[in-house]
C-alpha cells in the first residue's frame, strides 16, 4: 500500500531540510549546487493486508507486489541562493493477485524559493494524478508555500501550509478542500548525517459529503542514526493520526472517530557508486469505529535504487 502524500507525515529530508540546513553550516556545499537530479527505484513488496486507505477499502488478504519509483528534479538557476525546480514523481505497484489495488502515480511539480545563509522561503506547486486498477481514482491539486529558518546550526526549523483540493474519480462525495499547517523541528549531529525530528500537523478537510468532511491531528517523532562503519544509516518514523468527522455513517451510531498509529523502520546501505539498498518495515494499526477502517497490517519491502 502506498501511503498517500496527504495522510503521511512526509519526512521528506533529502531534498529539503538537510540540504538547506547543510547549505547553512557549510558554506562551501552552496558553490557545489546541481542543476539535476535523479533517482529511481525497483523493488519487492509483501503486504499481509492489502488495502487502500483513501477509499476507506481493505481486502483482508496478503499478496506481493512489484513497486518501481523514478524522481527527477531539474534546477536551471544557477545562483545557489535562488531555487527554481522542475520536477516529476512516478510510482507504480504492480500485485500478484490483487490486482484491484494496483496503483500509479505521476506528480509534476515546480518550486520556487530564495535561500539565505540562515533561512529558506519557497512555493510549491504539484499536481498528483492517481490510477487504481489502470482506471483514474484520484487528482489533486497542491499549494504549499513554506518557509525554514535555523535558530543555530545543529536545529533547523520549518513551517509550512497547504491547501489541497482533492477530486475523487469513483467516489464524488469524497472530493474536497484540505487545509494543513505544520511544524516540523529538528536537531542535527555526527556532521549533520543523523538527526532527531518531530512534527506536528492540524488539518481540516471540507468535502462535499458531511460524512468525509473531518478535522485531524498528525504527531510524528523520527530519528535517524548513520552506521559509518558499514556505509549505512537507520531510521526509524511513529505517526499518530487522530481525526473525528462530521457525519454519522449508517453502520455507527456516532460521529466517525479515527486513531492510526503507523511505525516505519528503514535501513539504507550503499552499495557501489550511486547504487544503494533499502529494507523497510511498516506496521499500520488503525482503529476506527467504523468497521472498514479498523484494521492491522504489516508490509516488508526491499528496494535497489541508484541516485544521480
């Protein structure tokens, strides 16, 4: 299952925060600015609960899964103290059996931003089209102006907003206006390659059902610790997701409550030159008093990549 950007905490660190914070500290890495990049991704998924969240649909089965990634960024500027990014996500899962959950995924996007020596202010602009079964399921639009700043070295800090709109292909009552905002704190050592974080996201999400329309609190601790020795680092994520709406479902005599509790652990080896390895676990425990959101699942992923 892919965990969809807007119900993620979305540790994106590579591309922002520690690249920004490293400019900060280290102002010679701000000379050394690439005008590319590219990563992608081949790898194997078992999963002992497939299911796909945003329909509220769990199928109570366990399958494997083929999963590809491609990320390109492209930044033509070439003042490393403005930001003009072009860039494309592709994602795709391909099960064995399951076939109704397959999904793809393209996200164009484009980002502008001014960095200074110790603060960032950027806008970012993406559109995220989804296929389930080879048929459009979903498309959203996104709005994300941010903004970063580091109090001292070791700690940056960043704030953002997004508004969302959200079009659901199979089911319109979902479609909907989402609101966020967000904190995201993090304290830097050992040469800034780990990190300790934490986040914290509001978010209001008004659909055209009363029954999808919600308020939700997202918190998330994460740390990353780098094993030198082997050319490898750890990582571990928690995200608790509590949000309460507005309508009541046939099926559940109050109001719909929602508490998911999601673990990741990941560990990144690099292998020779841009190639790595990744292994990743996630545990999903999401309770619910609607029964179709009340679930447990556990997916085990390996994953080549290569970084350009």
């Amino acid at each position: 299952m892919k965990r969809w950007s807007w119900l993620s905490s979305g540790w994106t660190l590579g591309l922002t925060t520690a690249v920004l914070l490293l400019a900060t500290v280290s102002p010679t890495w701000a000379a050394e600015k690439k005008w590319y990049r590219l990563t992608g991704t081949i790898g194997y998924e078992h999963d002992d609960n497939v299911n796909q969240g945003a329909l509220d649909r769990v199928s109570g089965k366990s399958d494997q899964a083929a999963v590809f990634t491609l990320q390109g960024r492209v930044d033509p500027l070439p003042s490393p103290d403005w930001q003009l990014e072009f860039g494309y996500n592709y994602y795709q899962q391909i099960h064995k059996r399951e076939s109704q959950f397959d999904l793809v995924t393209h996200t164009p996007q484009v980002t502008f931003g001014r960095i200074a020596d110790t603060w960032e202010a950027k806008v970012r602009y993406s559109y995220e089209y989804n296929l389930l079964e080879r048929d459009s399921f979903l498309r959203t639009h996104n709005f994300i102006p941010i903004f970063g700043f580091a109090i001292a070295p070791p700690l940056w800090t960043e704030i953002r907003y997004r508004f969302q709109r959200k079009t659901f292909f199979t089911d319109t009552r979902r479609d909907a206006d989402n609101h966020s905002g967000q904190v995201e704190q993090y304290f830097y050592f050992w040469g800034n390659r780990g990190y300790v974080g934490a986040m914290v996201r509001l978010e209001r999400n008004l659909a055209d059902s009363n029954f999808f329309t919600y308020t939700g609190l997202l918190l998330s601790p994460t740390i990353q610790v780098p094993i030198p020795l082997v050319g490898a680092r750890f990582n571990v994520a928690y995200d608790y997701l509590h949000r309460i709406y507005g309508g009541t479902f046939p099926d559940v005599d109050r109001a719909r409550r929602d508490n998911v509790r999601t673990t990741t652990v990941t560990l990144t080896k690099t292998l020779l030159g841009p190639l790595y390895a990744e292994f990743v676990y996630t545990r999903i425990s999401s309770g619910s008093n609607l029964g179709s959101a009340d679930y447990r699942e556990n997916i085990y992923s390996a994953n080549v990549g290569a970084k350009f």
